[in-house]
C-alpha cells in the first residue's frame, strides 16, 4: 500500500508553479471535455432534424404533383425538370409502385415495407447510410398512397466527424496552450516570493538587521514580508538571548573561576602541607560547586524566558540574613582591600525570609555588591526591612561617587556603563541579569533617587562631596 504513494509523491510536480499548472490543465480540460461532448451531442441532433426536415420538404413537393381521380386512382403530373424529384422518391398506390428509381435491394426492400404507413423514418444499413421517410397521400380522409423519400447520410456523418476532429484538435491546443500560459503566469507571479525568500535566508545569515519594510507591493506579497519580517524579529531576539545568556554566564562564572584559578596556582606554586592542601582543595570545590549553581539558575531562568512563562512568584525561600551576611564576608573580585559591609536589620530575622530561592536571591544581590565595592570610598551598607504587604525589601548603598543623572535611565540596560573610563573590567550585565531576575520572582529592582540623602552615606563622603548609590530590591516575602 505505501509504495504506491511513494510512487505518486514522485511522480507529482516539485514546484508550485507546476502543480498549480497541472490544477488549471485539470479544471480546463474537464469543462473541455464536457462541452465538446455537449457541443457534438448537439450538433449530431441537429444534422438529424436537418436531415427529416430535408426529408419531410421533399416528400411534400412530390405529394403536390399527385392527383387523385374520383375512382381513388392517382397520376403523377410531371414537372417541367423533374430530376430533382425523381432522385430518391418512390411514389406507391396501396402496395403498388408508380414510380421506382434504381437502388440498392436493401434499400428497395426497405422502401416496400414502408408502402401504406405514414409518417415514418427509418435507417437502413449498419452504421446508417439511408434514412427514409413514408409520407401518406390521402382522399375522403382514407390513405390512398404513399410518397417514400430517401437521402444519404454519408454527407452529414462526414461533417460530424469532422467536427469531432476539429474539437479535439482546439481542445488539445487549448489545453497545452492554458497549461503554458498558466505555467508562465504563475511563475511570474511566484518571481518576487522566490526573490524575498531568498533575502530573508541571506539576511538570516550575513545581516540579521535588514527587513523588508513598508514598501508598495501586491497584497499578498506585502502580507508575506510581514510575516518574513516577524520571523527574521523572533529570530534576532533568539540570537540576542543567546547571546545575552552566553554573556551573562561569562560575567557570573568569572569570579569562581577567578578564584578557583588562584587557589590552584597557589597550590602548584610550591609544596604545601597537608591542612593547606585540604583549605585549597576545598575553596576550589566550593568556587566549582558556586559555578555550577550558577550555571544552574541561568539555565533555568532564560529556559522559563524561552517558554514565555509569565513571572510570577518563584519557588523557594531563602531568609535573607544570612545570605546577605554571607556574601558580605566574600572577598571582591580583583580587589582585596575592599571595604567591609555593614549589615542592618529592620525587626526580625524569622521576618526576613523572601520567597525565592537562595541562588536567585544571590544572583540578585551578587551584581549590587560588587558594584558598591568597585566604587565605594569607605563604606557600604546592606539593609534588610520589611517592605509593602507581602514583600521584603533589601537596600545596598556605598558612598562612591554615584550614578550621573545622564546614566539613570539606561544603568539596566545590557552593556551600558556608567563610569566607562573607571578602570574596572565590569561588562556591564551585572545590573540587567538582577533586575531580570527580580522581576521574574515577582519583586523589582531599582535605583533610589535620594542616595545622597540616605543612611548608608558617611558623614566623612558626604564632606568630600560624595553622592554614592542606593538600589532597592524588593522581593515578595516567604
């Protein structure tokens, strides 16, 4: 059963300029069919009336030169040229000829049974070469003779057939003539389809920006680099978010990695004790196992991204205290003489519980962190209140030089930086991967516009003139 189809898959047009071909040539050449079908169906019928016409004529006009005499005898008057009138006619007294051409004697035969009838046609032969016709001569309302009239049909059979012939031939050239041109007509019409996928696969290759655009076109082709043009956007974003998440992955892992790379240059840089090598071996656990924790929630967040799952509240709980006082004492990276964090609490621990996961919230605070002891002078703050109903609320805040007011709108954005020229290597991901991540646990991150007025400022900062900065997280409450 299948080979068949394969068969047939095979055998149908691989384009679609051919198939639509095939489709019109099917369509044209069944109207085709039917209407030389009707057309010689229709004229067969009319060369047949014709015929009984010509038939009926003849045997009228030979009825008009017989006489009827009182005793019921007829006598024929003959005409000035009768030539015409004796060609085919049989003229017959009851059963008895008064006039008998010469024919054949299937014809004569035929012609005699006819003597007496009225108002019959017959064919004689087979196919049909003569068709008869018996018209009565009546007196006082009784038939007193009969007029037979014969005509050949070879003439009229010619004609039918050749009108066969020609039908055929116009059908076939005008089936071979609609399959060409709708060939043709189709494939014009496909030439622009053919051109724009041709672009968009070049564009989806060298030149991801490029677009069609709003330019004069037919319809169809106008709603067909829309849609080009909306796959070539999806597939720019999925470019974009691959890779953001490459870079993302790079800026988060470089600080372990950093770390698990000196911890092992300092454990091959010379023989170390036994307790030395047991501390070094377990930093660099501890950095591989934060790389994989990492890489981790990346992947699970930009999988949720991918889905277009919604945010919403993230699974977990993490209390926030210990987190922050944890990644207070890690050292920062490329800086060992960063300064301490001074952590505040507002009420109590048991209260300061977010529900997020500790490796989302850490993914959240790391970048803030790392920002306020790049640019910190002398002091950084992380305070943990309560927030609105349901939420938490976390403060980071140095008293570095601050955000210029040029920079605020755009410090979430990915790649941008607020002091390029500052001498840190930061990528500028740090801050976009938080607030991302916040907002898809359901929380938010931003940017205080009062850092300048706020606690986490020193009074000796606030001398040098010093604004620093002050982010608030706000993360819904476990």
């Amino acid at each position: 059963m299948k080979a068949p189809r394969r068969g047939w898959h095979r055998a149908r047009p691989g384009t679609l300029r051919g198939r639509l071909a095939l489709l019109a040539l099917f369509t044209t050449a069944a109207w085709v069919i039917i209407l030389t079908v009707v057309f010689n169906i229709a004229l067969s019928g009319r060369l047949r009336a014709e015929t009984d016409d010509l038939l009926r004529t003849r045997a009228t006009a030979v009825t008009a030169t017989v006489r009827v005499h009182p005793d019921r005898s007829l006598a024929v008057a003959e005409p000035a040229d009768d030539r015409a009138l004796d060609t085919g006619i049989w003229i017959y007294q009851g059963r008895r000829p008064l006039e008998r051409p010469p024919a054949s004697p299937e014809v004569q035969r035929a012609v005699d049974t006819l003597a007496g009838r009225q108002d019959v046609f017959e064919n004689i032969g087979d196919p049909a070469t003569t068709r008869l016709y018996a018209r009565p001569i009546r007196a006082g309302g009784r038939q007193v003779g009969t007029v037979v009239t014969a005509v050949g049909l070879a003439p009229y059979r010619h004609s039918a057939q050749s009108a066969l012939a020609g039908s055929i031939g116009l059908a076939l050239l005008l089936l071979g003539g609609v399959y060409l041109v709708t060939r043709a007509t189709v494939g014009r019409a496909l030439r622009p389809v053919t051109a724009m996928t041709r672009q968009a696969a070049e564009w989806s290759d060298h030149d991801i920006g490029r677009r069609f655009g709003a330019v004069p076109r037919a319809a169809e082709l106008d709603a067909l680099a829309g849609n080009l043009d909306e796959l070539l956007d999806r597939l720019a974003a999925v470019l974009r978010h691959e890779q953001q998440l490459t870079s993302e992955l790079s800026h988060e892992l470089r600080t372990p990695l950093a770390r698990i790379t000196a911890e092992a240059d300092w454990l091959l840089a010379r023989d170390r004790g036994a307790e030395e090598r047991d501390e070094a071996i377990e930093a660099i656990a501890e950095g591989a196992d934060r790389m994989r924790t990492i890489c981790e929630t990346l992947l699970a967040e930009a999988r949720a991204r991918g889905t277009g799952r919604a945010p919403g509240r993230a699974p977990g709980r993490c209390e926030l205290p210990a987190l922050v006082r944890d990644l207070a004492t890690r050292d920062a990276p490329g800086r060992p003489d960063a300064p301490r964090i001074a952590v505040h609490l507002t009420g109590e621990e048991s209260a300061l519980v977010a529900g997020v996961s500790p490796e989302i919230a850490e993914r959240v605070l790391a970048p803030l962190l790392d920002n306020a002891r790049r640019y910190a002078a002398d002091s950084i703050t992380v305070e943990c209140a309560p927030g609105p109903p349901g939420s938490v609320r976390i403060v980071v805040g140095d008293d570095g030089p601050g955000v210029p007011d040029t920079a605020r709108d755009a410090i979430f954005e990915p790649g941008h930086r607020a002091h390029p020229d500052d001498g840190h290597d930061g990528a500028g991901l740090g801050l976009p991967l938080a607030i991302r991540l916040a907002r898809a646990a359901g929380g938010d991150l931003r940017l205080d516009p009062t850092a300048a007025a706020a606690s986490a400022v020193s009074a000796a900062s606030a001398v040098r003139g010093a604004r620093g900065a002050r982010f608030v997280v706000t993360l819904p409450a476990g």
